[in-house]
C-alpha cells in the first residue's frame, strides 16, 4: 500500500482517548483539522494510567505489544495548533507512527501521544493502571462511535468499567459537610465572589513581620474549601466557583471559552443544581471529594451560589 506525509505548515496527530471525536477537537480543544480519518496503528495497546484521584483516576494511554492494534483517529492540524495540543498533553512524548486509515493510504509520521513515565526503548515499566470518570471514559465512546471506528472496538469501549466513588468516600465527605452545618460560625460565614476572588493565592498582604500572600480557596456548589498549604489544584480554579467550569467538563465543552469569572459578563446566575441531571450532581461531588480528601476544609459558603439555587 502506498503512504503519504503532508507537511506545508501542518503535521498529523492521533487520537485514541479524548481526541478521538471530531466534534470535541472542534469544540473542546479549539482544533481545525483540515484532514480526519479513522483507522488503526499496529504495536500500540490501549490502557488507562493512574489520573486524579476521587474524580478522574484514569487517562487514556498506549504501551507497546506486538500483537495488538490500536483504534482512533489522526487528524490533520497546523504547527501552531499541534504546539498547543502537545502542551495540553504535557504527560506524554509524541512518536511518529504509520497510521492505516480504515480507507484509502497509509500516513506516515502521524504523532502518536505515548506517556513519557515508561523505560528507555519503549519496553514498558510496571506501572499502576488507572480507572477511567464515566464523563471520560464516554469521550472515547462517543468519539469511536461518531467516527465510526469497528464494531468490536465500541463494543470493548463499551465494556470498560468506569469508576463509581466507594461507599466510605462519600460517607467521609458527608460527614465534612455535616460538621460544617452544625458549626454555626462557620455555617453562617458567607463569602460573596470579589471575596472569593482575593484568595487565589496570589494576593499580597502586609503581615506584622513580612508580606504573605492569602491562602488559596476554591468554591464548589454553595461549599467554600480552603487548601492546605501542599494541596495542588488548577490555577484556574483558585478564587473562582468550579461548579459551572465542571459541568463544561462533564458536557465535554470548551473550558476556555465558556467558564466565566466574577467579573465578567454573564457570572450569573451560577448553576442550578435542581437543573442537573443525576450524572452531573454526581459529577459535582466528586470533584469536591478530591478537594476535601487531598487536605482542603469547608470553611464558608458562597453567597451568589445561595441566592441563584432561589431564583
């Protein structure tokens, strides 16, 4: 079979995790491939790694074994789009691959994400493997679906086990939320959203003895979560209310473009949770059981949340 590289400004990325989906590389990841097409590369083996514990504990990988064969989609994109992507996937190495689409040539150099926490020469390291959120593991599913990947890699996709939060979990972080309610000093504190907004860890304050900065917050719901001082969280979720930005995670849309900040147009009315499906609630919690397990604490509520649950 012949094969074919297109280069002249743009280069070829593959899929097979969250970037099967043409829709998503359009709507979530801000991508326009000139070129799509769905198909498979040989050696390649699809698992997930270890992610973020309580809420995404599993991503999409690939390891090498000569009797497998990987499904997904290579798209073509431009130098600059492909820089930004490679950023986004910071935890893998791109290798250029042969891509066999389902129809027509074969593509060479097609960039294959491969994790970078393997051994030299690509034998592969004994690693703990993660499990896949419902709200990722259906990325892949739809994506396949939608690109009309085989029959048997949906089906395999469709029997993937996703993680369900244990019992003693959630009973640990009802139980946070149930001594904060009956602290009636801290139940009673309620912060507004320019508050909120000062404790992003980069605040500066004049201290008795020398300047420090205001310890990062972060708002989920109604619930106000101090976090410890070695507790790791997205810059973009310091001073600010996830509840809408988790929800466009869920939904699989366009972070960047569509969470808003407190002082920007359109901040409220913030989300109602009486308009979220059972999926989404569920969604919701759990990324508030990582905020509270990994060492944060409910210290306050927030009062726009309060008031839009009314309106």
């Amino acid at each position: 079979m012949a094969s074919k590289s297109l280069t002249n400004g743009r280069v070829w990325r593959f899929g097979y995790g969250s970037n099967i989906g043409l829709e998503t590389l359009k709507q979530k990841k801000n991508l326009n491939p000139v070129q799509y097409h769905t198909g498979t590369i040989e050696g390649w083996e699809l698992y997930f790694m270890t992610g973020f514990k309580y809420v995404e504990p599993g991503w999409a990988a690939v390891r090498p074994s000569t009797s497998k064969i990987l499904h997904g989609s290579a798209f073509l994109i431009t130098d600059e789009e492909a820089e930004g992507l490679d950023r986004q996937e910071g935890g893998y190495d791109v290798l250029p691959c042969i891509f066999v689409p389902y129809e027509g040539d074969a593509i060479e150099n097609v960039g294959l994400y491969v994790p970078k926490q393997r051994a030299v020469g690509l034998e592969e390291k004994a690693v703990e493997e993660g499990i896949p959120s419902l709200r990722y593991l259906r990325l892949l599913q739809n994506g396949a679906k939608a690109g009309q990947l085989s029959p048997e890699w949906i089906e395999r996709l469709d029997s993937w086990e996703y993680y369900i939060t244990p019992p003693e979990v959630r009973a640990e972080t009802n139980k946070w939320i149930a001594e904060f309610h009956s602290d009636s000093e801290r139940k009673d504190n309620v912060w507004t959203a320019e508050e909120l907004a000062k404790y992003d860890g980069s605040t500066l304050i004049s201290a008795a003895k020398e300047d420090t900065f205001l310890p990062p917050h972060v708002s989920s719901m109604e619930y106000i979560v101090k976090l410890s001082p070695k507790q790791w969280v997205f810059s973009s979720w310091k001073g600010h209310n996830i509840t809408r930005r988790n929800l466009l995670q869920f939904n699989g849309k366009s972070l960047d473009t569509n969470d808003i900040r407190y002082d920007q147009d359109g901040f409220r009315p913030l989300p109602k949770l009486s308009e979220c499906s059972d999926e989404e609630k569920e969604y919701l919690m759990q990324n508030l059981d990582s905020l509270l397990h990994k060492g944060g604490t409910i210290v306050a509520r927030l009062k726009p949340f309060l008031d839009d649950q009314e309106q």
